[in-house]
C-alpha cells in the first residue's frame, strides 16, 4: 500500500503559476512510474505528466512545454510546476504512484486547480 499526499493547488489567474506536490509514503523503486492525472467537470479523467524510476517523462499534448515534472527522491515526493495556466486548465489534479512490482496503481485524493480568465 502506498500513501500519497498532495498540496499547492489553488485559485490563480491565467498566465500565472503554480507547483504541485505528490508526497509518497515508501521510495520510488526501480519499474515505478509517478505522476499526474486531472479531471474537469463533465469530462473524464486524463494523463496530465508521469515520471518513471528511470527519469523518463511523459506529458499531455496539451501540456508540453508549459508545465514539468520533476523529483526529489530523498523526500519521496514528485512536483507539477504549472507555468503560463490556461483557464482549460482548470481540473482536480490526481498524484498517482504505479509500482513497477504487480503493476497496482495508487491516488491521492485530489487538490483543486482554478485558472480564472
């Protein structure tokens, strides 16, 4: 089982900024992927950013260029810098932990992003 606590979200105005933090309860072992998925009203959840074990990234189209996903693996914890926000990304932003063992996936429970125009 693992824990995850997240913080930073917020209410900031378009074009502003904000950091995203994913605090997980055991290390990020080697085959573990960390990362972010949001959720907007009426539409369905989607991949915002993931970082694996190795360092790799992935991000949404939507998201390239403007937001990054980084680590510190002493404190076991995975950020979301958040610059040049859009209203559309306005979303409950998910911290997810997938261990690289049995592939089980973990959430934490969400922290409110509000982009306002």
């Amino acid at each position: 089982q693992v824990q995850l606590v997240e913080s930073g979200g917020g209410l900031v105005q378009a074009g502003g900024s904000l950091r995203l933090s994913c605090a997980a309860s055991r290390s990020i072992v080697s085959g573990d992927v960390m990362g972010w998925y949001r959720q907007a009203p009426g539409k369905q959840r989607e991949l915002v950013a993931t970082r694996a074990s190795d360092g790799s990234t992935n991000y949404a189209d939507s998201v390239k260029g403007r937001f990054t996903i980084s680590r510190d693996n002493a404190k076991n914890t995975v950020y979301l810098q958040m610059n040049s926000l859009k209203p559309e990304d306005t979303a409950v932003y998910y911290c997810t932990f997938r261990t690289g063992w049995l592939n089980n996936v973990y959430w934490g429970q969400g922290t409110q992003v509000t982009v306002s125009s």
